[in-house]
C-alpha cells in the first residue's frame, strides 16, 4: 500500500491510496484457503479441493468482500501511519478498481483538532448551598397542612366563597350542541384554585346546594378536540355540596399524621427533604460554570462536519418545538412533517451558536477524559441500566428483554456516565468556593440559569458521538468505511 497526502486545508486531510492487483491476489488467495475446508466440490474430498480451482471459481465472488475488507484495513493503517484521529467518519472515494487492476480511492477527512491539556486546578467554582430558613419549613408545613384539610358541610343558608369545595354535576353543549366528554357527576373544584376552566370557579361563587348555574365559558385553546378549541360553550351545573374547611392544627399530632415523631422531628425531616431537592438545582449551576469555563478559555478551530451534524440536531428541535408551541403533548398525533415551519434569521445564529458549544465542549470533555484516563466500567452501565428499568415500574422485564435482544443499545447509557464522571473530576481537580444563599437567592440563579440554558446547553447529542471513541476508539476506528450512524378526561374538562 502507498500513501500520500495530496492536500492539508486546516483540519481537513485528503489521502491518495494504492493498493497493487498482487496485494489485492493474495487477500483473495487467503481467503479461498480459509474457505477451502468448508467448500465442497464435485469429484474432490471435502476440503481437498484445488486453490487453483477454488480461485478460478470463487474469486469473481469474493472480490466485493475482500476488497471491503482491504478499504477497512488500509484506511485505519492509512490514517494511523499519518497520526489523524478522524473527528467524524471519513469519506472514501474509489478511483480506480477491479478484477485486473490495482486500487486507487481517496480518503477526505477531517481530524480531532489538537487540544492543550487543561489545568483543572486553575477552574475556579463556586458551589452554592441553601441555607433553610424558618420560612422555608413554615411554608411547606402550610403546604402540608393544606393537603390535610378536612371539608365539612356549610351551614344551611351560607354561600360559597373562595376556598370552598363545591361538589356538582354538568351538562355542557357548544351552539346548543353536546360533544364528547360533555357531562361530569360530582366533580368536586376548590374554589380559587383554578384547576377546572380558567375563570369557571369564579361563576360558582355565591351558589348553595341545589343551586341550578349556567355557566358560560370559553374552552381552552389546546382542548383536545381542535374543533371545539376556544369555543363558547355553556355548562348546565347543578349544585351538589358546598364545603368550607376545617383548620389544620400544626402540633406533635399533625407530625405525627405525617409519619414523624413530633413537630421538631418533622422539621428536621422537611430541612433534609428541602436541602436534597435543591441540590440537584445547585448541581446544575456548578455543572454549568464548568461548562461556561471550558467554552470560554478553550481556543481551536471546530470540525465543519461536527458542527453541521449538530446543526440538523439542533435545527430539529427549534422546528418541532416552534410547530408544537402550545400545544398539548400527544405522539399519536404529532407528525414529523414540518417543512411549512420557518425559522427567522436570529433563530437559524441561535442554532449555529448552540451546535458549535456543543461541538467545542464535546471535544473538550472527551480530551480531559483521555487525558485522565477516565473509564466507563461494565458494573456502571449495568447500574444505570437498573435506574433506567426502575424509572418504568412493571415494565423491567421489557426493558431487560430489549437490552439483552438488543446488546449494541446498552452502550448509548455510556455517553452520559462518562460525561458525568468527567464532571465530576473537574469539580474535585478545581478550587471550588462555598457559598450558602437562602431561597430568594437560589430562585434568582435559577432565573438567570433558566434565561441562556438553552442557548448555553452543553453537549447533548454532540456528546455521544465524541465521548464515544475514548470508550471504543480500537472498534470504531476500524470500521470507517462503514455507513456512519446518524445523530438525528371524557368526564372532566381541564385547562391543562
């Protein structure tokens, strides 16, 4: 095989190959001998038969397989002899080739960009920590105490106001029509609330049992039925119950509901509740310095094919999100057909700027994974597995069916681990600050978080497909000449 380079242009290599006809014979010669002790041949003992004959007759035949084979291998020996580590699958073109002549094609690719080791310890972080406050537990004790009120019934005479449950039947129709889902017996709604129909509970105020109320109201933009959407329609309601509620004394008993000891004891419990579910938001910010100090610090040119996979991804999501804004989640009917959906021109840099922070940190983080040897093991992908099983109750058999028909799809639960892990050696490498902010501050970081989230989202599907060759570089790399994977109620009406 002769190799040469015939042209270098920033990260992009183009390779001239040759391979002579001789070398081409003799793959085909070593193939007819592995398979001269399977072919049977009129006239000759099994696997006895000539390689002469078995050539003359098999080589036609074998040409295709071997020459794949020679385009594998001599492609990784191709790229591995002149150092690129391709950043996506290379493109091979074939020049010149057949049964009597010598091989000749061409391999365009573009390589990893080289990328300087980064000095983890330089990475300043602040990890931020709520501090519960004694407002924090009295809010959520309130909380939990109004979901252990009781309702009794209203004195006779007395009408609903606000913070009443009102229990009643219905009738509805829309220009005098009735529709599917258009009646409702005892639907109880907590005035004030707004749970129902935005603006219903208010027509309910002032009623009494038995009570006759026509309410008209307009349906929710995004009711299920298109037709009705938006639409005027009249609710004949019949009031059943009225219901105030009873206050909820907050003492050791109450606690004690609860499953706890006493009123400290469920204190104590709530702080830890509380402190555990705000750390995964302040998981997320930290997460997100790294990512900002990585982007921001890290300086290389970008490989155009990466950027431009990531494009359609990104792309996608901006259309089917812009398609489907405001409407309610439904797969059965969402199509995937959204070539009316135009995107403005700030929208389409928008999507540029995102694919290429997701590319540059994907680079990034597979390179500092490299650099320390960062592994995702068997047993961590198998725990991540269970959690996956354990988020479908009932369903475990199924998912575990499906990995095991299906052994190849367990190695996409690899890319998050590892990405993760690297994370998580950022953070323990950095000199990370301690700060403890109370829940008005906390709601302000999240806030700023929220606003440049998705504009700033860190790697995603870029992810998988860089990460993936420090956990399978050796399997990958000698599979180039393959084709590429590509990364791409009926009885209550409610406003939801």
């Amino acid at each position: 095989m002769k190799v040469t380079v015939s042209e270098t242009k920033g990260l992009k290599t183009n390779l001239n190959v040759l391979v002579k006809k001789q070398e081409i014979d003799k793959k085909i010669e070593e193939r007819v001998i592995e398979l001269q002790k399977t072919i049977n041949i009129k006239g000759f003992r099994p696997g006895k038969a000539p390689v002469d004959l078995l050539k003359k007759q098999f080589a036609q035949a074998l040409y295709g397989e071997v020459l794949e084979k020679i385009l594998q291998d001599n492609t990784y020996q191709a790229l591995s002899e002149n150092k690129i580590k391709p950043a996506s699958q290379p493109k091979i073109e074939i020049k010149s080739s057949g049964e009597d002549k010598d091989l000749e094609y061409t391999i365009s690719v573009e390589k990893t960009p080289d990328i300087k080791k980064i000095e983890l310890e330089k990475i300043n972080l602040t990890d931020y920590k709520l501090k519960i406050e004694k407002k924090d537990l009295d809010d959520r004790i309130n909380l939990l105490a109004e979901g252990q009120k009781k309702y009794v019934n209203k004195k006779e005479g007395e009408s609903s106001v606000k913070g009443d449950l009102v229990i009643f039947d219905f009738e509805a129709s829309v220009d005098g029509k009735p529709f599917e889902g258009n009646k409702g017996e005892k639907v109880q709604i907590i005035l004030g609330k707004e749970l129902f129909i935005k603006g219903f509970d208010e027509k309910l105020l002032t009623c009494k049992p038995g009570d006759k109320k026509d309410v008209k109201i307009n349906l929710p933009e995004n009711y299920p039925n298109k037709q009705l959407a938006s639409k005027t329609a009249l609710f004949n309601c019949k009031i059943l119950e009225v219901k105030k509620s009873e206050p909820v004394a907050i003492d050791d008993q109450f606690a004690k509901n609860l499953g706890a000891k006493d009123l400290n004891d469920l204190k104590v419990l709530l702080e830890k509740q509380l402190s555990k579910e705000q750390s995964s938001i302040t998981e997320t910010i930290i997460r997100k310095e790294i990512l900002d100090y990585l982007d921001k610090n890290c300086k290389f040119d970008l490989p155009e094919d990466l950027v431009k996979n990531e494009q359609e991804i990104v792309k996608h999501s901006f259309v089917h999100e812009k398609a489907h804004k405001n409407e309610p989640h439904d797969d059965q009917k969402h199509g995937h057909d959204h070539s009316d959906i135009k995107l403005t021109k700030e929208e389409e840099e928008d999507i540029l700027d995102i694919s290429k922070r997701r590319v540059k940190l994907a680079l990034v983080l597979n390179q500092i994974g490299e650099d320390y040897k960062i592994q995702v093991t068997t047993q961590e992908l198998q725990q991540e597995l269970q959690k996956q099983m354990s988020m479908y109750p009932g369903q475990e058999k199924q998912i575990r069916d499906y990995y095991h028909k299906n052994p190849s799809e367990i190695t996409r639960l690899r890319g998050p681990i590892y990405e993760d892990k690297i994370v998580e050696l950022v953070k323990s490498k950095a000199k990370v600050e301690a700060k403890e902010v109370n829940k008005k501050e906390l709601e302000e970081l999240v806030k700023d978080l929220s606003s440049n989230l998705k504009s700033k989202s860190a790697t995603k599907s870029a992810t998988k497909s860089a990460t993936k060759s420090a956990t399978s570089s050796d399997d990958k790399s000698k599979k180039y000449t393959k084709s590429e994977d590509k990364s791409k109620s009926s009885k209550k009406i409610s406003k939801k």
